[in-house]
C-alpha cells in the first residue's frame, strides 16, 4: 500500500488498495477515475468552541418573503443547504413546514420554483416542470393536473386565470374551469420566460431571447471532456393580448428585461397599459428609464443617468424600479447626486425636472416598495458615517416626510408591505444571527417580531465575533483610505503573535457588512467566525468597485480591473502588519469569483506579500470569461483595451507564482465556468508550479450542499493551519520548482516543507 502520495502534476492524493484507488481523505471528489486531493483534512485543530464547520455548513437561508392576502401571514422559501422547501409563520407563532420534498438522490439538491399566494389559506408554486398546490390548514402538497411543462407562472390579480411559459410559448388558463388558450406562436429556439399580468388581466407581458450553447475551445484540454458557453442574444420584452389569436406581439427592448430581487419585483406596469423597463447603452454608460404604450408601442424616455465611467447602482436593490399601485408614479434610485438615493417620477411626466429626491445625505439607499395605497414607500438605507449596516424607513412621496421603523443594529433590508399596509416582513441579519424573516408593524416604535431561526441551535451566540469598522491608506498612488472590516475574537490572546487572512469579497460590486453577509456570501462569513474562534484576525476590505459608498467609489476599478483594488487589498496586508498581535510572516489571502480573480491578482502582482493563497471559482482572464455588459461597462473590449485585459488576466502573469496556492471550483458553475479553473490549472502544470486542487461535480457558484461545504472548509482549514497556524513552518519558494516526477513521495503539494 502506498499512502499520502503526491502525484505530479497536479499533486492528487491517492490511496492505493488491491490495484483500485480510494481516497484517504473524508470528502476527496471523483473526476473520472481520478480522485483529487492533496491535502489531509484530518490534520487541523479541535474546534476552540461550539462553532464547528458541520455547523455553520447547516446554517439555513429564508428568502422570498411574501403576505397572505388577509395580512396575517408571511411565506417564504427556506434553503438548507440543498433542500429548499416552503414555510409559513404567523406573526409570534413557529413557521411552519408546508413542504417537505426529498432531495434528488443524484443531486442532492431539492428547489421550490416561484410561488404565489392563491388564496388566504392556499399558496401555488411550481416544481419539476409542474405546478402544485398546498393549503396552510392541512399541508399536504399535491400537483395540480393538466399544467404539466410549466416553466414559470403569474396569477391574474383577482387570482381567476394563470398565464404560464409551456414549450417556448404563452399561455393562459382558466383556475376555475381548466380552460387554457396558447396566445404565441414564437419561431423555434426561443427562451421565453418572466410572464406577467396586467392590471386589469387583458395583456400578458413576458421577457424573450435566443441562446445557444456554444462548444468553448480548449485546445490543451483534449477533445474527450468538453466544455460549452451559454451565449445569450436579442433580449427583448413582448406584450400579448389575452384575445390574441396567433397575433404577433408588440415587441419591447432591446433589453427590456425588467426584474430584480424581492416579491412582486417582475414586470412593472403603469396607466396606458405600459410598461415601465430600464436600458443600458451598449458601453453600460448610460440608463434610461422607459415607459411603452402596449397597445401603440409608443416609447417615451422618462428619466436618464450617464456616466463617463460606467452606470452601477452595485448591491442594495438599487437597481429594480417600481410602479405605484394605481399606476401614476415610478419609483426608483439614480447616484446623480454621488450617492444613490431614491426618486419618483409621475408616469405621465413631460420633464426629468418633475422627479422628486426622497433621500438625501451622504449614505445609500434601496429595495424599495411601495404601500397597497400608495400613499407610502418604505426603503433600506445606511447611514452618514455607516456604510456597513442597513435601516429600514418609510417616506411619504407627496410631502417627503420620513419615519424610522427598524433601527436595530445589523443589515435590515428588502420590506414588504402587507396587503392592508399595516405591516412590513423583510429580512435582517445580525452579529448574532444570519439572515432570518421578521415582521413590523409599519409605524415608529414598533417592536419587530422574528419568524425565523436558521442557526444550528449547537452554536452558542457567546461565541460569535463582531467584525468591526476600520479604515486604512490604499497602497495607490492616491492613498484613498479602504474601509474594511476585521474580527478579532474576543478570547485572543494579545500578547502573542497570531496569523491573519484576508477574505476579498466577490462580486466587484458587492461589499461586507458589520454582521451576517446577508446575500450569496453569508457561508464565507460563516467560516470566518469559525477561523476567528480557532484563532485567525480575519480583515476584509471593500476595496474599489465596492458598493454601499460613494459613487467615486462605486466606479474606483474603472479601465482598472485589478490594478488600483489590488492595492487596495494589499494595502489590507500592510494594515494588519501595524496590529502588534498579528504576525506580518503568516498572512493569507483568499475570495471567490471576483475574489478569486483578486486573489490571483494578488500572489502575482505582490507574489511574496502573502504566504498561501486559496481561489475559489476566480476568473483567470476576462477575455475568455464572458464578454458581456459586466466587463465591457469596467474594462471595455480585448479590442478597445487589449492592455487593460492583459493586465487583468492573472493567468498570463502565474509565472511569478511564488507562493502555496489552493484551488477550489464546481463542476456546475454558471457564474465563473469551470473553464476558467481549468485553463489557470493548466497553465501552473506548464509552468511547474506546484498546487492543491479539488473539484466538485454538480456543484454551483456559491457552494450550497452541506456535503460540499464541509469538504471545502475542512480543506481551507487545513490548508491555512498547514502554512499560518505554526510559526516554525517556514514557506519556500516555488518560483524555481519543478514537479516531482510521477510517483515520487514530495512533501507538500503547495511548495512547502
């Protein structure tokens, strides 16, 4: 038996008995007869409290949160970590489960697609291309026949007809009846999705265009695995009359796709009928807010945002727009003033000069909604000097007057008004808590009621850390200060020194928060409470590009991908050398997606400044990433800027590679396809830079099964205790490294000793 053997290249671990190869490891990933490991996960430290990774890898996510038509109720789906199911709370009573579906066994993942309420004690919601139904009193979900292919659905407002997408057409139905009527008859090839009613139930809207999944060449890759690029054109919105009979239908766009977070959040109609849509110019530079008579498919530009740089409104929400109730005010969020704020516009509106700032200050504001009424707007938004937490306040659109409804500490976001406008459900997290459900009573002072609880009920709250705010200089030329949060665990011993990482958050635009990541991030800031509880300062900057600031720093990165915001990082490295019990020798660095491209950038363009390094799903070359709106609005073309693209692709600098580097992708990845991992893996073989990778089959972007997660943090774990956790283990240089050759014993697969 050979055991702990480090094949190169690409040092995959392998444990060899009677001729069939096994895995040493707990989780190590099957690739083809190939099992990829390199790293003992056995060999990390017993957790210093209850925070534990098989923990925080449970950890739950409620999202989606939506009122019974009779105000008493909040639904919302409730995902853990695969199995995503449907829930129901009463305001101070336990929610309740009114689906429990088991996993797919191949997959092991379990999704509720959109829902909605059909009646007070009766919601409807589609699932493997069906629709079903399931009562609040008695939940036994069951399928509803006859809508078998439904990709998606909307519900007419009086709840008598659905309009639904079945084999690339629109439909609509009777409820009651069972009658149906297709209303399109689309060319082949079309994706058409997003359906929504109009007011009054006579137009159905849906969003419209062609794709094609296109074979991405990978010369050095072979012609025995392939990989494809989804390529995506002619995005477009069409309105059909329910009358229609195989009529051609008024066509919207080029990219009026409206859409964009929380319940109700779809399609946006006003008087006319119209349709109230965004777009963007081809160089992202300029937004233009529109509205489209559906029956004379007249257009009239009603608000307009150019930016010489780019227009970004990043996180928050900031981006959807909404219509009032009875269709005469558009609600949205503009940065002209340089910070985003929100705005309504009458629909009927002659003039930009007849919109109205109901936000003012030097914070942002989002997720906005508006009251059944109309009357009222109720919003999320920072605070001047806290850029990192959210508040929840309602404006009054005609007088401009403001309330303060939730004003706890934490990130309080994306409200929901009640159907009798008496309350809000929105979602918050905490320090002490991730993301949960909870329900206000839309007045000041009113004590905020939580319906949900997502964490393990192993973790101890005690042993939670607070991040807190600190600023430092960039080491850019213009030594702009880089806010940043850092946690450092309250029974820290300070009289030693103690190793460091710094998590670089992805996105580009997003940012971090003094609580629970409230989004797509939140299982990162999970294992950062567990490597602070294990004895790790944890720094993570908002470097430029960040939003949640201002709009200078919203569009810092512009022409500069990787330039100025990896100094902005570095400069966190050179911060955490100040703080007399933070080792400078054992700081690392990791992200995911755009951290992980940051990550890259970091071991080659500072490559001794950190000791390890993991990327998780980082784009090794925005050229071959995806030539769409995000790059183009930051870094133009490889044809407009060719340097700016050679600069930012780290895959053509991992030459200067010095450092251990981990590598962690999933095979399912839609955000940052496997392609990227795989063109940096293999241009670190031809390099002879040794490093450690795992691949996990079927897995997303944003890691989300418990099985999955606890392999990845185990390895991380492993990884950072291997190179920052012992101040004896001296790092050696891979510059000059050339790989073992295959079957010899080395003794790490990073480059150390």
């Amino acid at each position: 038996m050979v055991n702990s053997e480090f094949f190169s290249p690409g040092h995959f671990s392998f444990t060899q008995t009677k001729g069939v190869f096994v895995s040493r490891t707990r989780a190590c990933i099957l690739l083809g007869n190939i099992m990829l490991a390199g790293i003992d996960l056995c060999a990390v430290a017993p957790p210093k409290g209850s925070i534990t990774i098989d923990a925080i890898a449970d950890i739950k996510y409620p999202t989606d949160q939506t009122w019974s038509p009779d105000s008493k109720i909040v639904a919302f789906l409730w995902d853990a970590a695969g199995k995503q199911d449907l829930y129901a709370a009463r305001p101070g009573e336990q929610p309740v489960a009114l689906t429990d579906f088991p996993m797919n066994p191949e997959t092991w993942r379990s999704d509720i697609g959109h829902y909605e309420w059909l009646s007070a004690d009766r919601i409807l919601f589609s699932r493997e291309g069906g629709l079903w139904s399931v009562s609040i009193r008695d939940p036994k979900p069951a399928r509803v026949p006859g809508f078998e292919g439904v990709a998606n659905f909307n519900l007419s407002r009086d709840k008598q007809q659905i309009a639904f997408v079945r084999r690339g057409q629109v439909w609509v139905a009777s409820l009651t009846e069972k009658t149906e009527r297709q209303l399109t008859h689309l060319g082949d090839g079309l994706n058409v999705a997003g359906v929504s009613f109009s007011p009054d139930a006579k137009y159905v809207a849906f969003n419209c265009s062609q794709s094609s999944d296109e074979p991405f060449p990978m010369p050095f890759n072979g012609d025995r695995v392939r990989v494809y690029r989804a390529v995506s054109w002619d995005g477009h919105m069409g309105v059909v009359s329910v009358y229609a009979s195989a009529g051609d239908p008024t066509w919207i766009g080029p990219g009026a796709q409206q859409g964009g977070g929380g319940a109700g959040f779809g399609t946006q109609w006003a008087e006319g009928p119209a349709i109230v849509h965004q777009e963007f110019s081809p160089d992202r530079k300029t937004r233009e807010i529109i509205s489209t008579n559906v029956v004379s498919g007249q257009s009239r530009v009603l608000w307009s945002d150019h930016d010489p740089a780019y227009f970004t409104l990043g996180g928050g929400g900031g981006a959807r727009i909404a219509v009032s109730p009875d269709g005469k005010w558009i609600e949205f969020v503009s940065d002209r003033t340089g910070w985003p704020h929100l705005y309504v516009i009458p629909f009927d509106a002659t003039s930009q000069t007849q919109a109205k700032q109901l936000s003012k200050g030097n914070f942002g504001a989002g997720y906005a909604t508006w009251s059944p009424d109309g009357k009222y707007i109720a919003y999320a938004h920072s605070a001047d000097g806290n850029q990192m937490e959210r508040f929840i306040s309602i404006v009054n659109p005609s007088t401009g007057g403001l309330e303060s409804i939730v004003s706890a500490r934490g990130v309080n976001y994306d409200p929901i008004f009640s159907p009798d406008g008496k309350m809000l459900a929105y979602v918050r997290t905490a320090v002490e808590h991730p993301q949960e459900v909870y329900a206000v009573e839309a007045r000041p002072g009113a004590t905020p009621v939580r319906l949900t609880n997502s964490l393990p009920a192993s973790i101890n709250t005690a042993d939670l850390t607070a991040p807190v705010a600190v600023y430092y200089p960039s080491r850019a030329e213009d030594k702009k200060m880089v806010p940043a949060t850092l946690m450092v665990n309250k029974n820290l011993d300070k009289t030693v020194k103690h190793p460091a990482i710094i998590w670089i958050h992805g996105s580009g635009s997003d940012q971090n928060y003094l609580g629970w990541h409230p989004g797509a991030y939140r299982m990162y800031y999970s294992m950062h409470q567990y490597l602070a509880q294990q004895g790790y300062v944890i720094l993570t900057p908002d470097y430029r590009g960040s939003s949640g600031y201002s709009r200078d720093w919203a569009v810092g990165d512009y022409m500069d991908m990787g330039g100025r915001p990896s100094m902005d990082v570095a400069a966190g490295a050179d911060y955490l050398k100040t703080l007399p019990y933070v080792d400078p020798d054992r700081i690392g660095v990791w992200g995911l997606s755009y951290g992980g491209f940051m990550t890259l950038q970091a071991i080659t363009t500072t490559p001794t400044l950190f000791r390890c390094a993991i990327d998780v799903a980082g784009v090794g070359d925005w050229a071959t990433w995806n030539p769409g709106a995000y790059t183009v609005g930051r870094l133009g073309t490889p044809v407009t800027n060719p340097d700016g693209f050679f600069t930012s692709a780290p895959v053509k600098h991992l030459d200067k590679l010095q450092r251990p580097l981990l590598i962690l992708q999933g095979t399912f990845d839609t955000n940052v396809p496997v392609w990227e991992t795989l063109k940096v893996v293999d241009t670190l073989e031809k390099l002879g830079k040794p490093f450690d990778m795992a691949f996990y089959p079927g897995e997303i972007h944003f890691f989300r099964r418990a099985f999955v997660l606890r392999d990845a943090w185990r390895r991380s774990e492993s990884f950072f205790d291997r190179y920052l956790m012992n101040p004896s283990n001296t790092v050696k240089s891979v510059r000059n490294q050339s790989p073992a050759p295959v079957g010899a014993i080395t003794a790490s697969a990073a480059g150390g000793n």
